[in-house]
C-alpha cells in the first residue's frame, strides 16, 4: 500500500511513499513519482536510504536528479510518515 505525500503543481506528479519495511537489518521506505500524461502516466520509484531507482519509466535524468534532491531534503518526513501509516489530511485540524 502506498500513502499520499504531496502532488506538484508544475506538472502534476503525485509522490506517494510507503510504510517502512526491515530488509536486512534497515528501514526502507519506498518512494513513487507519478505523472499522467496523454494515454497513461510516467513512472519512477525510489528506495531509501540508498536513494536507489528501482524503477523509472518517462523521466528525464534532468527530473529525476531533482526528485534525489528532493528526497534527501524531506527524507526525514518519508520515514516520520511511513511510521505512523501515511499522512491524513482529513485528521487534521486547521482551527486549532
């Protein structure tokens, strides 16, 4: 199951991450970048802490360097998300 994180305005890319998984003694958060164009999407996953593409499909290297750049400014809100099973909006409350 992914959880919604944030949609880019620009182009329309939704950032979805994961829940946390323990692979060989490390927390892994999976993180997905999607973008609808004419007749599907664009597509491309990444996996950190290691900040390896697992799966990338539509992307220019120009976009994904700035989704890396991206990822390791707000890594720390990936894992807080993933551990607490996503961000709900609808939870929060703006009044206070």
């Amino acid at each position: 199951m992914m959880y919604p994180y944030i949609t880019l305005a620009a182009d329309e890319t939704f950032i979805t991450h994961s829940r946390i998984k323990e692979e060989d003694g490390l927390k892994i958060v999976d993180v997905h970048f999607e973008r609808p164009i004419n007749g599907g999407f664009d597509s491309a996953r990444c996996r950190l802490p290691s900040y390896k593409w697992i799966m990338r499909d539509g992307y220019s290297d120009t976009e994904i360097a700035k989704f890396e750049r991206f990822l390791k400014r707000a890594a720390h809100s990936f894992y807080e998300y993933a551990e607490i099973g996503g961000l709900d909006i609808a939870k929060i409350d703006s009044c206070g």
